[in-house]
C-alpha cells in the first residue's frame, strides 16, 4: 500500500479526491493510505443528526458519506483514510473495522497506552483515572448469544481518544480512522462525540504521552499497512 503524507489538507477536497479515487478500478496495486490533519470541521455521517452538532459556532458542519454520527477534526489529530479494495480481502466490513481499531491500540502500545474497545460503540477509548491500566473493562466486547440484542453503550470512567467512519462503495473502501494526538480538545464539547452525549475526548499529550504529529502519523501507518495486507 503506497502511503501518501497530504499534511494540512482541508476536509472538503479531500473528500472529493477520495470519492474520484474509490470510483475508478483498482486492485491490490493501487492502492494507497492517505496521512493528514484537518483544519477545524464537524463532519456528520449519513445518517447523522443535525442535533448532535450543540453549538458549531464558526466551525463549518460538513454531512458527508461515511458511517456514523457527529465528530470534530481538527489540528494535532492524525487523520488515516486507506484506500483499499475489499474484495482482495478474505474478510468483510465488520473484520476490516476490527482491524482499523487494532492498528490503533497497537499504536497507543508503543507508548505503553492500553486502548480499550467497547461494546456498541466503535472507536478506542482510554481509561481517565488509569490511562495505563490494562485490566479488561467490564464494557467491553464479549461473545454474545445469536439473536439477542447489542448492549447499550457503557462510556463510564472512558474518553475516546479515537474515532472511526468508513465507507464501501462497489468494495471499495475508503474514509477511515482518527487518532488525536496533540489538540485543542474544546471543540469536541460542541458535539455529542459519534452520538453520545457528554462523552469526553482525549489525546494523547493530555494522558502526558510526548509524541509528535509525525511519530504518531508514522507508528499508525506501520500498523495500519501491515494488518490491512491481504
């Protein structure tokens, strides 16, 4: 996978070169992982609800295509969109979002940071009061029953320290995952983060993780580049 480092890049454009780009035929070979940070914006999912954005101020809101609900992008925050074709892969949606979030908590790993899925709720967390506890939360994914149903999410005692959306068009794959590094995290009390209201954000540099932008964009394109080979 060709890694592509696009640095500032509004949200708009790039949106648009990556709905040109999963458009046109390609395998293996052409694909590629796109690097970046965003200025400030609000984007919304498909069927995301104009409500959960509570006071954008003079942040634009963008509704775009990808999965999902409300989130806020901006400076300090690594931003991966790979570009892949699904159908080159022995796995479907539900595996390639596992592997999103695994390419982050590996990540988070190299600083010693546990990440932390939870159930209902797509996106790593980290634990506020013991950010580098690795005791399995009681929220977490479990094996369930067929048929019963998916529990409500729990974001006791979490922040979400990552944010994902995707979409798959003809197998092709592209948006993806969020990483926040070193940012102004204020932005995010202006939203209900992915839907929940009052769940807070987190980086990075506020856990006391020294990491730049570039070691962060790096780590996760390693991970990301290796889990996401066919």
């Amino acid at each position: 996978m060709k890694v592509i480092h696009l640095g500032r890049a509004d949200y708009v454009p790039t949106w648009r070169a990556m709905q040109a780009f999963a458009a046109r035929p390609f395998g293996m070979e052409g694909e590629e992982l796109w690097l970046c940070e965003h200025p400030p914006v609000f984007t919304l999912g498909m069927a995301g609800r104009p409500e959960h954005v509570l006071a954008a101020g003079g942040i634009d809101v963008v509704q775009t295509d990808r999965g999902g609900q409300a989130t806020y992008h901006g400076p300090g925050q690594v931003v991966a969109y790979p570009l892949i074709n699904l159908g080159e892969r022995p796995y479907f949606v539900k595996e390639y979002v596992h592997r999103l979030e695994e390419a982050v908590i590996r990540t988070l790993g190299e600083w010693g940071l546990p990440g932390h899925r939870v159930a209902g709720a797509p996106g790593i967390y980290i634990r506020l009061q013991d950010p580098y506890s690795h005791a399995p939360l009681p929220q977490r994914p479990m094996r369930r029953l067929p048929g019963t149903p998916a529990p409500q999410p729990d974001f006791t005692g979490l922040a979400k320290i990552s944010a994902l959306g995707i979409k798959v068009s003809r197998q092709h794959a592209y948006h993806g995952v969020a990483l926040n590094v070193d940012m102004a995290l204020e932005p995010f009390e202006r939203i209900n983060p992915c839907g929940h209201a009052g769940l807070p954000a987190i980086d990075l540099s506020s856990i006391g993780v020294r990491a730049s932008w570039d070691e962060a964009a790096s780590a996760l394109a390693a991970h990301l580049t290796r889990l996401l080979a066919p």
